[in-house]
C-alpha cells in the first residue's frame, strides 16, 4: 500500500510539474484599400443597379412655344450623387430605344419627339451626345467631396407637327470612378 501510495504521490507530481498547454504567438496583417468613389442617392451599394430616377417633361401643348425641361427625379427629388474627394467621374449616356439620325427620341405609337441631354440645365454644359463617348465630369465633383445634382438635364426644344399622345424612352447611364 505503501508502494501504491508512493507511486501515485510520484505520478500527482509529475503531473502537477508539466505544462499546462503548450501555445504559439505570432502576427496577423490587417489590410484595407479605400478608392475615391461615387454613390446614388437612396443607393448604400455603389457597385450595384441603381435607379437613376424618372426624367418627367410633364404635359404640353403639342403647339408649345417654349423648350420644355427636365432632370431626373425620385419622390420628388432630385437624384443625388455623393462622390469622395477626388473621385473621377465620368458619365455614359446611352442613346435610348428610338434614336434616330443622331438625336434621341421620346416614342409613343410611330409617332417621335426630339430630346437632348446635357451636363447643365437649360441646354448649358456639354450635349451627351448619340453614339458619343463617357464624358469627364469629375470637375462636377464637389473639392471637399459631397452632394450634388445627377448632371443630367433634359431639353425638348419646340417641333412642328407633333401629335398628341403619351411619349417616352428609357435610356442607360453608366457612371465610371
């Protein structure tokens, strides 16, 4: 018994004597990259579709005398974009459904109307032309970065011989950053 009890003293204090664990230290690297970017108002993923909103000319006379103008709206707002400082921006505007003959046209049965978009309202800026290229917009960004207008306008300038109805296009807009 003695012996037993010797032998289990002696195995308690080996046990007691050995590390508890054994352990590793080491290092973990933790990255981020931040780029200048852009995003739609309404829109938290910058990357994603977004919905550039509703160009609503409102209702006319098909007589009218004067241009008729418009931006895009959400909910009665103008579509906003929220850019870094810095960013780059650049705007693709697509040519629409019913192009024709380098202008881009509303729809409605066969029959067409005339519009133009621009980077100013009242027909100021540069035209986003049919067919053309992205144009560099990035002096539209604000220098401390910020919100500001979507810089797209609309114009429909008086045309002969149009009739009534209910017109419209759907155009693509690409933003680049």
């Amino acid at each position: 018994m003695k012996r037993r009890l010797g032998l289990c003293l002696y195995a308690g204090a080996l046990l007691a004597a050995a590390p508890a664990g054994a352990s590793v230290s080491g290092n973990m690297n933790v990255l981020l990259n931040l780029e200048n970017g852009c995003i739609v108002s309404g829109s938290g993923e910058p990357l994603g579709a977004v919905d550039f909103g509703t160009m609503d000319f409102g209702t006319a006379p098909t007589l009218f005398a004067n241009g008729l103008e418009a931006q895009s709206m959400i909910s009665g707002s103008a579509v906003q974009l929220q850019c870094s400082a810095g960013a780059n921006l650049n705007i693709q505007v697509g040519d629409g459904q019913n192009a024709s003959s380098g202008v881009r046209r509303l729809a409605d049965a066969g029959n067409f109307v005339q519009y133009r978009l621009y980077t100013q309202a009242g027909g100021g800026g540069i035209e986003y032309a049919v067919g053309g290229g992205a144009l560099d917009l990035s002096a539209a960004v604000p220098g401390a970065g910020g919100t500001f207008n979507l810089p797209i306008y609309g114009l429909i300038a008086p045309q002969p011989g149009l009739v009534a109805g209910s017109y419209s296009d759907t155009v693509s807009i690409t933003l680049t950053f």
